[in-house]
C-alpha cells in the first residue's frame, strides 16, 4: 500500500463520510486503500480551517498630514489614494494604509453626469423659471423619450455578495444587445403611456409626429374633455425633432401652441420631473443584476414596472416643481440635481 500525495475529490468525499459514520482513520485508510498518514493529515487539515486574519499595524501619520491628506482629498475630487498622498509630500505609506485613512474622511463614487452651462444657459434657465414661476403645474403634460437596453447601464449589475457565495454569471453583449425607445408623459397624478416606438424608426420630425399621432393623440388626448384640452400645456425638450419648424407647426394644426406649448431652457434635464419617473422605471427592471433575452421581454418589463408606479408617486414628481423653479433661482440658473 504506496503513500500518495493527493488525494481525489471522490476520495475526500468519502473520508467525510465515513467519519460523519463514526469510522476511525484507520479504518478509512483500509477502506480506500490508501496510507494511513495521507487519510489523518487530510484530517487534521480541514479540523484546522483557515487562519484568521491578523491586521497589520497602520503607518502611523501625524496629525498635521493627516489635515494635508483632507484638504488634498477635498481640492481633487476622484482622484487615487497615491495622487492625493503624493501632492502631500507623504511617501512611504502602502495602498491599504492609505485607503483605510481615506475611508475615515471620504467615500469612493462615480462622477455625476451632467450637460455643461454655460452663462447663456444659466440665464435662459433662470428666465424660464420666472416665466413659470406662477403657472399651475398640475395641468403641465412632461413629456419625454427613454432608451432601455437588454442589459441596463454599466455599473448597475453590483451588490453584495455573502462569504462563501460565487456572483451569478452575466451574458455579455455587444452595445447591450440593442434596445427599446420608449415615450411617456406625467400630468398631475396621472401616467400617459408608457408608449413604445417602433424598431429601427429613427425619431426625426417627420416620424416624431406621425408617432405622436398614434399614440398620444388617438389613444390618449382625443378621450380628454375639451376643457381638459384648452388648459393643458404641452412639455417636450430641445431634442432636434421636438424643436424643429415642421414639429412645432404639425403641433399647431393640433392646436398645441403658443402658451399651450412650453418652451423650454437648454441642457435641463434636471427640471423636467419625469426623468425622476425613468429612474424609478430603470431600478425596478434592473434590480439585482437582471438581464433580457430579447426586447419584447424588456419592454413587457418597462410595461409592468409602469403600472406598478402609483398615482402619489406621480403626484410628488410634477408637484415638486415650485421647489425646481425657487432653486434654479437661488443658484442663479445652476444646476439643481434631480
């Protein structure tokens, strides 16, 4: 009976076995026929687990680098952990001590992602804001395009994983597997929509109305009173097919202009509440990593995820507009987040 080394994974399979059984190591040996010595080691090794980890004593830094490495970190946002140590004149500190610090004064995040402003815009956002300032927002249709992938943004696959646990595999795909354009609007407590356009029609002005006539206007604003219709105000971005000539003088004919037509400041997808809308959308079908196979079943998803945001949660989007305007305001046309 030969001593071997390694043993197979049938071999350690068993072992446990026969000892949950009661078996010695002796008797196991003799059982799989292997050495005695190779079966107790086995054994005694898994009885030992893994050794815990012991934490190594920080490099000590002084009160005064410290206040260095929080002003550094405060004037270059993203910047990496050495970066910010060595435009402190600190050195010698290894990555794990110096993210440890760090984690005690600041977090790790993503840039925001935002449209540029100019002065122009920051003073057309602010004139917009003293147009409206007094306009009753609950007759306001908000009205917006959202573009929904097969996979969803990058990034939103993450979470926590428990010890012991392997991550779920994801399909990747080139560009995201394709995607759906979606429209909707917001009014009140109201959803209009979820509206789907169809694939491969690329939204210029010509199919931007004739999409807008078959959906919006047959299925939704010809069933409104013609009250209704006289108050509301149509909301739509500077998107090239909402601004052009022909759009805005198709949506004449339907009667959708002047006072009924907003217009609308550059680079303020901020102001617009039904962006906030999308983003509830997106967290619903996306959550814990979830992946298409195919854009029906995405839209199905948009679809599902719409009828599930309530008549409140719609009413706290567009009431919140007062609030947009008096911040635009305060910061003198800045950009106010979402």
């Amino acid at each position: 009976m030969g001593q071997k080394k390694d043993l197979t994974g049938s071999e350690k399979s068993k072992i446990v076995r026969y000892l949950a059984e009661g078996c010695s190591s002796l008797k196991i040996a003799k059982l799989l026929k292997r050495d005695h010595r190779t079966i107790k080691r086995f054994i005694q090794n898994s009885q030992q687990g893994r050794k815990k980890r012991v934490e190594k004593p920080r490099r000590k830094i002084t009160a005064h680098e410290l206040r260095k490495v929080k002003r550094a970190a405060a004037k270059m946002p993203l910047a990496t952990s050495l970066a910010i140590f060595q435009s402190c004149n600190i050195t010698g500190v290894p990555k794990s001590t110096r993210c440890a610090i760090l984690r005690d004064m600041a977090k790790v995040r993503k840039a925001e992602r935002r449209p540029p402003l100019n002065k122009t815009h920051k003073l057309k956002r602010q004139d917009w804001a003293k147009k409206y300032l007094k306009t009753d927002f609950s007759k306001v249709l908000w009205t917006d395009e959202m573009r929904v992938s097969l996979d969803g943004p990058d990034g939103w696959a993450r979470g926590w994983i428990g010890k012991g646990q392997r991550a779920p595999v994801r399909v990747r795909r080139q560009q995201g597997g394709g995607g759906v354009l979606v429209w909707a609007g917001i009014i009140k407590d109201e959803l209009v929509g979820p509206f789907r356009v169809e694939d491969g029609v690329k939204l210029n002005s010509q199919s931007y109305c004739q999409f807008l006539e078959d959906t919006f206007f047959k299925q939704w604003y010809r069933k409104k009173s013609a009250s209704f219709k006289k108050n509301m105000i149509f909301m739509q971005d500077n998107a090239p097919s909402h601004a052009s000539k022909y759009s805005t003088a198709w949506l004449a004919r339907k009667g959708i202009k002047e006072e009924k037509l907003m217009t609308w400041p550059p680079c303020s997808p901020d102001l617009n509440p039904i962006e906030n809308l999308w983003s509830i959308i997106k967290c619903e079908i996306y959550k814990e990593g979830k992946q298409y196979t195919s854009l029906n079943s995405v839209w199905e998803a948009v679809v599902a995820a719409a009828r599930n945001v309530d008549g409140e949660q719609i009413k706290t989007l567009t009431e919140s507009m007062d609030g947009r305007l008096l911040s635009v305001l305060a910061k003198k046309g800045g950009y106010i987040g979402r």
